[in-house]
C-alpha cells in the first residue's frame, strides 16, 4: 500500500491517449487545486450533458489522481484536495440542470465505513436525472440507517458502492438485512471492490453489479 507521502512534484495529468482535452485540463485544474480552471471546464461542456461530464471529463481526471496517489506520487492531502476541488466544481453545474419531479425512490451510496463516496454521488445524480427520487447518504449508509431508510420510503432501488476490499463483508451483511427486512427492493452494486470480485452478484446477494454511473442508470431503467 501507499504511503501517501508526496513523490513527483510534476501535475501534468498523464491521462491516455485519445481521452478528451478537457479531461486533462480538468486534472490539471484539481491537482493544483485551481477551482475556477476546474469549474470553467464543466461549465463549457454541459451543452453535452450530465453523463457526457462525469464519464468524460470527471472519471478520468479523479482516476488520474488515484493512480498518483497509489504510485506514491502525491500524498493524501493532495488527494484530498483535489477530490474536494473536484465535487465543488461539480456542484457548481447543479442549478445548470433540470432535475425531474417524480418517479420510484432509490437509495444511493457507500457501507459504513467506507469514505470513498464520489462515484456513489455521480451515479446518485445521474439516477435523479432520469427520473429517480434518489436519497444520497453522503456519510455511508450503516445499516440501521439504510434499513429505516427502506423500510419508510416504500423504497425500490438500493445502490450501494465499495471501494475497499476490506468492506465486503460489511457490504454482504447489509444487503442481507435488506432482504430481510425489504422483500422485493432491487439491490445495485458497484465499485472498485466490486469490480475485482468474481461472481459479486451471488457472493454478496446482489441483483446485478454496474461497472459504470451510466450502466447503473440502465440496469435501475430496466427495473422501474
């Protein structure tokens, strides 16, 4: 594992080949923490849409910066600084958007203890775009949070993302107290745990895994 302490000063974002331009002005914006760079970016591409955004400018960028940093080449707190500089700018596109009224309710977001929430937040948002009343717990989900959560808004969609390995069982024990308590909910997963993990679907009592915000938002359609 990383030590997180800072390696190559150098920000100049390695993003491949054939990755748009305004992915890489984007991670250059987030690893110097420039948010009005960052923020100028988003805004002149969200002619293009919400999707477009996330999965062709922010995923690489934030990407970028988790490769730095296991490659011990920025330290936590440029991490942290330009995972932060990156859901601000994100944020600021929010009044930009028509968000739909209406719609099945859905549950978004990461196991307790997991922190890692940003993808969660990307695929909470683009649920709420077509036409999902979706909750995000921001925080984690616990499972009595998540449960109640369920168990009170008639719930039909329940997301959850792991990005640690360490978190699996915790994601496993969760869905079977949703089961339980929530017969019928259809349970989503998804994250880099998730993605390492062979048959995730029937290890941990999923109805299907996404790989991708936008595969998220076509599995959940198909179930509506």
């Amino acid at each position: 594992m990383p030590s997180g302490e800072g390696g190559a000063t150098s920000r100049e974002p390695r993003i491949a080949e054939g990755d748009d331009a305004e992915a890489r002005l984007f991670a250059a914006a987030i690893l110097t923490g420039n948010y009005a760079a960052a923020r100028s970016v988003l805004h002149a591409a969200i002619g293009n849409g919400l999707g477009y955004i996330y999965e062709r400018i922010v995923v690489p960028a934030m990407e970028e910066v988790g490769s730095r940093w296991y490659e011990n080449r920025i330290s936590v707190a440029d991490e942290h600084l330009a995972t932060a500089v990156a859901q601000t700018a994100v944020a600021s596109i929010y009044p930009l958007i028509r968000w739909p009224a209406g719609g099945p309710r859905a549950v978004v977001g990461c196991v307790e203890p997991e922190r890692h929430a940003f993808g969660a937040r990307m695929v909470a948002d683009l649920l709420a775009l077509d036409g999902w009343q979706t909750t995000f717990a921001s925080g984690g989900i616990s499972l009595a949070r998540g449960l109640e959560d369920l168990r009170r808004s008639e719930v039909k969609l329940f997301a959850v993302s792991v990005t640690l390995g360490e978190h699996l069982p915790a994601a496993r024990a969760l869905i079977e107290n949703a089961r339980e308590g929530v017969p019928g909910v259809k349970i989503l997963v998804g994250g880099r745990a998730v993605a390492a993990l062979p048959d995730a679907v029937q290890l941990l009592g999923a109805d299907a895994i996404a790989a991708s915000a936008s595969r998220a938002v076509e599995v959940a359609r198909s179930w509506r």
